[in-house]
C-alpha cells in the first residue's frame, strides 16, 4: 500500500500555524527588545548590554532544556503536539508582562526582565521544538519534508513583510503601549498552536514507542546518536551557528544605523519589508538551487554570497537607497540558511533513526537546531551590544568614530561569520540517498498499519 504525500492545504497550515503567527513576536522581540530597554525602561547602556546578554544566553540555555523535555516527558494526547499547546498557553501569559513598565529602579526592573525573558523563551523554545518535530511524522517522503520547511519559511516571510507595514499603525492604534502590543503578538502564537494541535492529531494522537534494532540499538541514547551520526551533528552545530550569527548583529544594530549612519530613521520598516519580501524569492530559488545541486552546496554558496554583500554596507551601503538595495539582496539570498536547517535537522534525526532502529532523540536534535540558531544571534547581540557600549554609546552625544563603530559592526561581523559557515559546513556528510530509501520503507509501513 503506497502512502499518501501530505494535502497542500495541510502544508499551508502547517506554515500558517507554526510561522506566520508565530513571526510577529519573533520580529517585534529582535527590533523593539534592546531599544525598550535603553530607551523605555531607560536603563544605561551598560546596564542595557549585560540585561540583553543575560537574557539571549538564557534563551539559548532554555532550548536545549525543551528538547530534552519533549523527549523524555510525553503526553496521551500527542508526543509533539501537546507540547505545541503547553508552550503556547506560556508564551500568551509571559510575553506581555515581560513589556510592562513598572517603573522599578534600574537593577530590579533589569533583574524583572531576565526572568520574565527565560520564562517566555522556555515557553516559545517548547512550541519551536515540538513543532519541527511534527516533520518527520507527517513527512511520508523528502518531499513532504522540504513543502513543510518551505511552507514555514515562506509564512514566516510573509509575516515579515506584514510586520514591517502594520507593526507601526498596530502600535499607534494601541497608544505605543509595548505591554499590549506584546498581548496582542502573544495571543496570535497560543492561536497557532491551538491550530498546530488539531492539525497533527491524525501523526501524533500517542506516545511514540521506541522500537530497537540492530546491534546500535543495545545503547539507545544521545550519545549514540551522536556516534552514528558520524560527526555531522557537530559539523551541522557549529555552522549554523555561525550562519545565524549575522542575524544579531543586523537586529540589533538596524534601528541605530538607520538612526545615526543613514539618518533616515523611516527607513528600518521598509528595510524590513523589502527584506522580507526579497525572501519569498530567496524561498523558491533555494528550493530550486536544492533541487538542482542539492541542500549543501546550496548552503555553502549562499552562505558565501550572503558574507560578500554584508562587505557592500561598509563600502557603498552608507546612504539610503544602495542600503535597501543591499538588503533585498541580503533579504534574498540569507534565506536559504534558514530555511535549510529544519531540513537538516530532519536528516539528521532520520539518519539517526535508521542506524539505531530508535526514534527517542528527535526533539533534542531540533532543540540543537534551535540552539544553533539562538546561540549565533546571542553571539552577535552579545558581541554588538558590548560593542557599543565599549566605544561609549550614549543616546545624547553620538560622536562620528561611534558612528564609524556601527558601521564596521553592522558589515564586517556578518560577512566573517557568512563565510566561516560556509567553511566548516564542507565537512558535513549524510547520504541523502540512502534515506530516501529508509523514509519510503518506513513511510509504506506506516500507510499499511492504518
């Protein structure tokens, strides 16, 4: 019996549910977190830098923790999908109050923020897991797989470029208040993940049940997994967080360069915009570029190229038009790194599961995935908010060599870090081949048994 290739109404939900809804508090926390700090909750920049740091290194900390729970805690009402809903009802509760100003002094209200940060990122970090997870359950073939990966990202875009148009007349309608405009975003995830859940009830309605075999399956662990995998979880790790390390540097530093380098403040949105809708082209050549050459040279190529156009900033992308020029370019090519790691991931856990015969570390390997991903923005964000507290960044006096500082923080970093990925990624290795063989064997069982 021949199994059934997901419905593109079920893929388009999937992205709907699990992205697009999600992308606005994304979006909204990587533009708006450390601004409010320095300049709503009027924290030193000092003081600003060490509250961010904390609070990104704790997102990173916190994602390895969810993957670790998803694994090992699982629910009747579905292994992953229960989680979606768990993390959900967390981040509709947290989220807005971790925007409320109390107006506490400094050291409190940043000791407030941490907490309140972790609290929600545990809760985000949960949903974020379980639903990559959901993958390799409701992917019958590779390319169920790559349609949910390009569904997420294209949503994702999407919401990208509706966030840079509306954020603004959102924000305005609801007074400029960041605690309702945290509600709002907050309440549009638990949505999702009300959706999420009854979604993938048909894929995950029970507990998985490990079935061993073979002689790996004698010691069923993480460990294992990291052994039969022959390094390429490692390899994966380490490139990816080299790749989204550019993302900090770009979110943190946006709103200053447009501010002080570009003097063009009005330009953030539609840089935002433009980049996002540069994405959705930079979705489909990626998927067209991994069909034609495959996922890791197109990582390798695009990571390369996306490090070569963050040099153009410091050398012609100084005023406003070469800069939203350079960012579409960015917007566009930067996207397949993305996009290309739930897929990555799913190999991963997927090859792991072949060799093993167990499927009991999915959700620590997506978890990986997410940490790669939080801990190359906490690098950047660390890295450009003790930057500019190291060059004396103060909001009343901006002085041309700090001006000079952004800049160089804004090209230089991203473009080292681009091209580092690509490096290490040379020595990534998984015969794609071999499971496409092991995903229709397992795909044409599973269509028997129901």
């Amino acid at each position: 019996m021949e199994s059934k290739k997901l419905k593109s109404s079920q893929v388009i939900l999937y992205g709907f549910f699990g992205m697009f809804l999600n992308t606005f508090y994304l979006m909204f926390l990587a533009y708006f977190r450390l601004f409010y700090l320095t300049n709503v909750l009027q924290l030193s920049t000092g003081i600003a830098a060490i509250v961010n740091t904390l609070s990104v290194w704790g997102n990173v900390v916190t994602m390895l923790l969810a993957g670790v729970l998803i694994d090992k805690i699982n629910f009747k009402s579905g292994k992953y999908r229960t989680w979606t809903l768990v993390g959900g009802i967390v981040m509709g509760i947290v989220f807005p109050l971790m925007f409320s100003n109390l107006h506490l002094p400094q050291a409190a209200a940043g000791v407030l923020f941490v907490v309140l940060f972790i609290i929600q990122s545990i809760g985000y970090n949960t949903l974020w897991v379980a639903e990559r997870s959901l993958v390799g359950p409701m992917s019958s073939c590779a390319e169920d797989a790559n349609n949910l990966a390009m569904s997420a990202q294209q949503a994702s875009t999407i919401a990208g470029v509706l966030f840079g148009l509306v954020n603004t007349p959102i924000m305005n309608a609801l007074n400029n208040s960041y605690t309702l405009t945290a509600l709002l975003y907050g309440l549009f995830i638990l949505g999702g993940t009300i959706g999420i859940f009854f979604l993938t009830r048909k894929y995950d309605n029970a507990p998985a049940k490990a079935v061993a075999k073979g002689p790996a399956a004698k010691k069923s662990s993480f460990g294992n997994t990291v052994k039969v995998t022959g390094g390429a979880l490692l390899v994966f790790f380490l490139a990816m967080v080299m790749n989204n390390c550019h993302l900090g540097f770009f979110m943190t530093l946006l709103a200053y360069f447009t501010q002080y380098v570009l003097k063009d403040p009005k330009i953030l949105s539609l840089s935002v915009t433009a980049g996002s809708i540069a994405g959705l082209v930079g979705a489909w050549l990626s998927k067209v570029m991994c069909s034609k050459i495959g996922k890791k040279k197109s990582f390798v190529y695009f990571s390369l190229l996306t490090g070569l156009l963050y040099l153009l900033i410091a050398w012609i992308g100084k005023t406003s038009i070469p800069f939203l020029i350079i960012r579409v370019a960015i917007g566009c090519f930067s996207v397949v790194g993305g996009m290309l790691i739930m897929l990555f991931a799913n190999d991963i856990a997927d090859y792991a599961e072949m060799k093993t015969g167990v499927d009991d570390s999915r959700a620590t390997i997506q978890s990986i995935a997410g940490t790669s991903i939080r801990f190359g923005t906490a690098l950047s964000t660390t890295i450009a908010s003790f930057g500019l507290a190291a060059v004396h960044y103060d909001a009343a006096n901006v002085t041309e060599p700090v001006i000079k500082a952004i800049t160089n923080l804004m090209a230089w970093g991203p473009a080292a870090v681009c091209v580092l990925s690509a490096v290490i990624f040379l020595a990534y290795k998984i015969d794609e081949s071999e499971l496409d063989k092991f995903r229709a064997e397992k795909a044409a069982k599973r269509a028997a048994q129901q």
